[in-house]
C-alpha cells in the first residue's frame, strides 16, 4: 500500500481532530488568499482604468489624489471648480500644440444612486479607456452634435437602474454640482448604453455638457444659445487630458537662418521658449490657478504608502493564524503518538523501516496542511464573494470573485515546507519507537 494511503487511512482514524486541524489552518489561508487577490484585483483595476489619460487638470483645493479619484473613478466630488475658460484654453489656447485631446466634465449628482457626470461627445470618441479599447455600444449611440440633453448610460447603471434607450431621466443636482443657480432637476433622453469596460465609467450616468449648462437657465433647448455666449460663468469640475508623446519635453533645433526651433513632438511651435522647457502639467499649475495630477502615479502611491501597508499588516496577521494554526497540528499529531505507539511497533514488527514510519507521519502533516489550503481557497474565495458588491459600492470597482492570482501558488509549497517543519517532532518521536516496550502489553 502506498505511504500516503497509510497517513490518510491514520487521518480518517481520527476524523474530528484532523477535520478541526484542518479547518483552523483553513482560516489562516482564506485571510491570506482574500487579502492577495483583492489587493490584487484592486491595484490592477485601479492602474488599468488611471491609464486613459496622462493628466487630469483640477481645481487647487484638495489634493491630486481627490482629483483623480473624483475626475476618474467618481468615488467622490471634488473640492471646488474650475472656470469652463481653462479647458478651452487647453483645448485650442496657448498649450494647444502639446495636447492632442482634451476632454471637460462636471461631477453632478446621481440617478437612482449612479454618478452623473456631464462631458461631451467626444468622451467616447477620441478617448480610450485602459489605455487602449475604443468605446462601443451595446445599445443606441453617442450623444449627437445639437442633442444638448442626451445621456450615455454605462452598462451596469443602464442595468441597475433599469434604463434603455428612448427612456427619460430627470438629472438630479447635488450641492457639489459646478452649477450656482441651477434649477432641482431636468430631463435627458437616453441615446445609447456603452458595452461593457471593466472601469468605473459602467457605473456612471454621462449626460451632455450643453444639456447640463443649460439647466442654469431652463430645460427648454432655446436656452442653451444663452448659455453658449455666457461661458466664462460657467464652471467644470476637471479637464481629462491626453498629451502628444506622453508630455515629453520639446526639441529644440536651428534652422537655415541659425534661428531655434521648438518642435512638441513632431510639431513645430513658435511659442517662447522659456514656457515651453516646463511640462504641460508645470505650465498649466504656474499660468492658472488649478492642480495638475497624473492619475498612474498617484494611483501607484496610493497603493505603495497607503494600501499596500495595510495589505502588509492584513496578511502578517492571516500569516500568525496559520502559524498557530501549525502549531495545533503539531500538538495534535505529537499527542496521537502515545495511542498508536502500538500501531507503529506492529508496522516495525512486519518489516518497516524507521525512515518509513518517520515518512508516514511527516506525509500526515502535509495532507492536513494541503487539506486546510483548499479549504482555505474556498473560504477565502467565497469571503471575497461576499464582500465584493461592497468594495463596487464603496470603490466602483468589480472584485470577481474566482479571479486568481498568481501570489496563491506559493501557499501550496509554503504550506509543504511548513508541514514538514511541524511535522517533524512527531515524526522523530514515531522514528525512535522502541519496538519490544511498544509491543509489551
């Protein structure tokens, strides 16, 4: 009979006690494995959906953090406003030749619990969301150019709210809205459900920045033409821009008249050249009064001094359960050996070599710990499960619940080595067995 089979048969033996070994050690790995892939899933996530613009102009108040988590993944509103001038000055203004996209929008309010972020048609057009996928529409279509109160429903708004297209919503301001007489509420007409992006933007409500400029006045589509000649009252939450070369710095060559040249990418500029020797996020914080933040690295220092810490001290403490957990199984094993004393002097007796029995004892322990890691995984799994539609809630992040990662395949050796370690004094104490006394009633 193989070995193994003869440290199983030992565990059934002892059902209750091996099943309790097992289920304590169990604990220890579904915290260890919980916390890996959340954090996991949760930095991946958040870096992947930072990736679609290089920059996020934003109000001075707060911090760079609070404008990305407010301009990006709508997890909060921002402290303040920014005039509606400054996006056209990014756009087609003095700092023109080194954006190539730049897109405006306004945090306001929620329908039925989802964000409501007003911006324009070219939200879906011209930018790509993890850096690389173009927008697309599972129902409908963008925002037309004139259709001042048309709405873009992200997938998983569209479905819990329950919205299609042709259906109408009254947009709901908030008191952080950038709108200062802005009436309760007005009426957009959804034109389109996008298809589904793995971002936050599938929990958002994105209704028409004219539609939204024009609830300053009235509903009516008049109004918007009497807000158009007003823009310099009209204020924005955030600019998400996309740089040309990822905000390099300019080049500078001497033409034929040994004049100097700055070229922004492949582009000539006739700009000064002092300006242009600062970054575009440098320029913009020193001509205007805004703050400059780059999504990936505050998302990256987000995770390096603030979550990945608490990771750290989550999975020290998940580590000390299966610790303890170890050393009950050490206990439990070591005061089994005085019962099978017995046992293991008959297996001597027909012929077993010490190193045999020291083997079976040490594969007992590696069958509790690998029996307490899959029951771990699938606590650990199932825990995520549960707290998943909570981190979307809190975070507007999806936590798949059997997403694995890598990480978890060094809990399977981790544990063997571990088994061995416990597993040894017992296995000593059955290798030094003294056949004659065990045998003597």
């Amino acid at each position: 009979m193989p070995l193994w089979k003869i440290a199983w048969r030992s565990i059934q033996h002892r059902s209750l006690a091996s099943g309790l070994t097992a289920f304590s050690m169990g604990l220890g790995v579904a915290l260890v494995v919980a916390v890996i892939v959340i954090y996991g899933v949760l930095n991946q996530t958040f870096m992947r959906s930072a990736q679609g613009y290089d920059i996020v102009v934003g109000p001075p108040k707060g911090s760079p953090l609070e404008i990305v988590l407010g301009a990006v993944f709508y997890s909060s509103y921002l402290s303040d406003t920014i005039p509606y001038d400054y996006f056209q000055q990014i756009e087609t203004g003095p700092y023109a030749p080194e954006v190539q996209t730049a897109v405006p929008i306004a945090l306001a309010g929620q329908v039925a619990g989802w964000q409501i972020v007003a911006t324009t048609p070219k939200f879906f057009t011209e930018l790509r969301y993890l850096d690389k996928y173009t927008y697309t529409f599972r129902e409908g279509e963008n925002m037309k150019a004139g259709g001042d109160f048309d709405a873009v429903i992200g997938y998983t708004a569209a479905q819990k709210a329950k919205l299609k297209v042709g259906d109408v919503f009254k947009a709901s301001l908030s008191k952080h809205t950038p709108l200062e007489n802005g009436k309760p509420s007005d009426e957009f007409t959804v034109a389109g459900i996008l298809d589904p992006t793995g971002t936050p933007n599938d929990q958002a409500v994105f209704i028409n920045l004219e539609g939204f400029f024009a609830m300053n006045n009235h509903t009516e589509k008049t109004a918007v033409d009497k807000v158009l000649t007003k823009r310099a009252d009209q204020r924005i939450s955030a600019v998400l821009v996309l740089t040309k070369d990822k905000d390099v710095a300019p080049t500078i060559t001497k033409n034929a008249r040994g004049q100097d040249e700055v070229h922004i990418g492949s582009e000539l500029t006739t700009q000064d050249l002092n300006p242009l020797t600062m970054s575009l996020g440098d320029r913009l914080v020193a001509d205007l009064d805004v703050q400059v933040a780059k999504p990936t690295y505050e998302i990256t220092r987000l995770f390096d001094m603030i979550v990945g810490r608490i990771q750290t001290v989550l999975i020290i403490f998940a580590l000390m359960v299966i610790i303890v957990a170890a050393i009950g199984m050490m206990v439990s094993i070591y005061n089994s050996m005085n019962e099978r004393r017995q046992e293991i002097a008959i297996m001597r007796a027909l012929g077993a070599k010490r190193s045999t029995v020291m083997l079976i004892i040490l594969l007992e322990s590696i069958l509790l710990s690998l029996g307490g890691g899959v029951i771990g995984m699938t606590i650990g799994h199932g825990l995520i499960a549960g707290v998943g539609p909570i981190i979307a809630s809190a975070v507007m992040v999806v936590v798949n619940p059997w997403h694995f990662q890598a990480a978890e395949l060094v809990l399977i050796p981790g544990l063997i080595v571990l088994a061995s370690l416990v597993g040894y004094l017992p296995a000593v104490v059955a290798y030094r067995t003294d056949v004659a006394q065990s045998l003597n009633p």
